[in-house]
C-alpha cells in the first residue's frame, strides 16, 4: 500500500468563531492533513515542534497511526497560529502568526521517508516545502498547499515550487490572489500552465473546482447546518483527497480524481463540526463510508424519492 509523507505545521491554535474558541490547541496544516489522511494509508509527518508541545497530543496521533519519527523537538516555543472567523465563516482572519521553532528548521528525512511514493508539501514556508521535496527519491506524486501568508511573503518561491508539483491546492482567495484572476476557471488554468496537472480550489460551502488537464469539473460541498469551527478545513480536505488516491494507487484515472473530491469534501465536512481535531481524532472509516454514501444519493439526479409539491 502507499504511504504518505506530510511536511507542513504542527501548531497551536486559538481560535474565535462565532460558535465558542479554542485557546492552544491543536493545530497546524500536517496535523489536520495526516489525522485525515490516515484513514486510508499509513502517515508520517515531518515538523518541527518546541520543549512546550504537550505530549498528550503526541501521545493522541500516535495512537492513531500517525507516524511522528519525523518530527523533531527543539528549544524554543511550538508555531502559533491565532485566527477569528467572521459570520459567513468564510474565510479565516489572521490575528497573528508566530513561527518560532518553524524560522529555523531545516528538515532532515530518514530513508523510509525519502522513498516514500507520495508526499504532501501542506501549507509551510515554500523553502522548508522545496527542502522536503529535494530530499525525495523519487516519488510518485508530489502536492502542495499553501497559504496567502506565503503567497505575500515568498511569491517566487512558491512559484518555483509549483514547476515541481503535480497536484495543487488553494481556497478560492488564495487562487484569485496568487493569480490576480477574479474568475476561478481561469485562475485554475493559469496555475496548471505552471506546473501542477491537477488543481483544487475550495470554494468552503460553495464546493470546490478540480482541473484535471484540460478538463475543469465544479462540485458542491456535503450541506452543514452546523458548522463550530472551520480551522482545518482545507488540510483535512487534502487528506481525504490524497489518502484515497493513495489508497487507490491510482491518481490518474480521472473518474478516481472525481471521487477523490468528494472523500476530500466529507473529511472537511467532519472536520468542521467541531473545534480543533476533536472530531477528526474520534472519525473511523465506516463513518466516512456512511456519509458518502449519503452525499452521493443527494448528488444523484437520475433517481430518488417523490416529493409532494401541491398542497
Ligand atoms: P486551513 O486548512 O487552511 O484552515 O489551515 C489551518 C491551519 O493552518 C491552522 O491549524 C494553523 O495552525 C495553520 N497555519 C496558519 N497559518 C500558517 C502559516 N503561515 N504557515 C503554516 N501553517 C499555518
């Protein structure tokens, strides 16, 4: 079976939304992505946490699977995010981003790691991403995130990053940012021109958009009246999107890429209804199964129950 390499943040978080906050919690882009993405295929994060990182949280992933060889502890304090959601729950507001262990940390993989077939560059500084994937021996699919703190930040070396991807993923103001194009379709052309094969722009409640070649294909999101805490949406859509195609072995049969989406939308849809891993930590396959049974019979429109119209 293939297994996933994560490179990305392993954080705490304080957030505010309109549901309630979360104070230090768990957090960060590989985080959310391997909690995901382990319900598919074996997962190992490669990061960097301080003297501070509670070790019930190391203690939480390992006892799912999540492989923590790569993650080193250091002097200094864990990366801290700090981040308010708004009403529309749309998108995330930055209060303040603290780097700390993350300014200095040069990645450094075991062989196990560097001959692993995928890896996942989640959303870090574009230098530590390219560092992790130079280190690879050949790996079958590379694929990034990111975040618009380093599309202003560290412009070209993002861009510099993508030339070596094959799938990339971005929320829908990322995309318009780091193209300068209000028009998704377009945006998602321009960043395949780059490199990436493969683009997913999330659009949250709206769906997402995958461009697969020349193909361009729209989905709606799994609808939530519920919705806590949205922090981790978009790792953990990346999770069930890469750790079903890994899965599968198969990332190119584009009907495959399709159903990819969904498993992404439904880890996302999880994910969301609680603050920080909470629901991600308790999540095992078959609800997984269950829930995309259930978002399937909704896209479905060929068949499905009458429903009375007139009074
Ligand atoms: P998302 O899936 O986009 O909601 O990602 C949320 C996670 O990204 C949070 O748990 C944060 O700890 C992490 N994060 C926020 N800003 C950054 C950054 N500049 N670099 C890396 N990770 C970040």
């Amino acid at each position: 079976m293939n297994s996933i390499v994560v490179v990305g943040s392993v954080a705490l978080d304080s957030v505010k939304t309109p549901e309630g906050e979360s104070r230090e919690a768990l957090g960060g882009s590989a985080v959310y992505f391997s909690l995901a993405a382990r319900l598919f295929v074996p997962v190992s994060v490669v990061g960097v946490v301080g003297k501070d990182f509670p070790s019930r949280y190391r203690r939480m992933l390992s006892e799912r699977d999540v492989d923590l060889s790569g993650l080193k502890e250091t002097r200094g304090k864990t990366f801290r995010w700090v981040g308010e959601f708004g009403r529309d729950l749309s998108d995330a507001k930055t209060i303040e981003t603290h780097l700390n262990v993350f300014r200095t940390f040069r990645p450094s993989l075991n062989a196990a790691h560097r001959r692993s077939p995928v890896v996942f560059l989640a959303n870090i500084d574009p230098e530590i991403q390219a560092e992790v994937l130079g280190q690879m021996e050949s790996p079958v699919v590379a694929a990034c995130d990111t975040m618009n703190y380093w599309i202003e930040s560290k412009p070209r070396g993002l861009k510099k990053l993508l030339s070596r991807v094959s799938i990339f993923f971005a929320n829908e103001e990322e995309a318009k940012k780091l193209t300068g194009q209000s028009n998704l379709f377009r945006a998602a052309g321009m960043i395949s021109e780059w490199g990436p094969a493969i683009v997913v722009i999330k659009k949250g409640e709206h769906g997402a958009i995958l461009k697969v070649g020349r193909r361009l294909f729209a989905f709606p999101a799994f609808p939530m009246e519920s919705v806590k805490d949205p922090t981790g949406a978009g790792d953990s859509f990346a999770g069930g999107f890469m750790g079903y195609l890994a899965g599968t072995g198969d990332f190119s049969d584009v009907q495959n890429l399709k159903r990819a989406v969904l498993y992404g939308s439904i880890l996302a849809s999880f994910n969301i209804e609680e603050f920080s891993t909470k629901n991600l930590e308790k999540l095992a396959r078959a609800h997984i199964e269950e829930r995309l049974a259930d978002f399937s019979d909704r896209l479905n429109v060929e068949k499905d129950e009458p429903f009375a119209v007139s009074r």
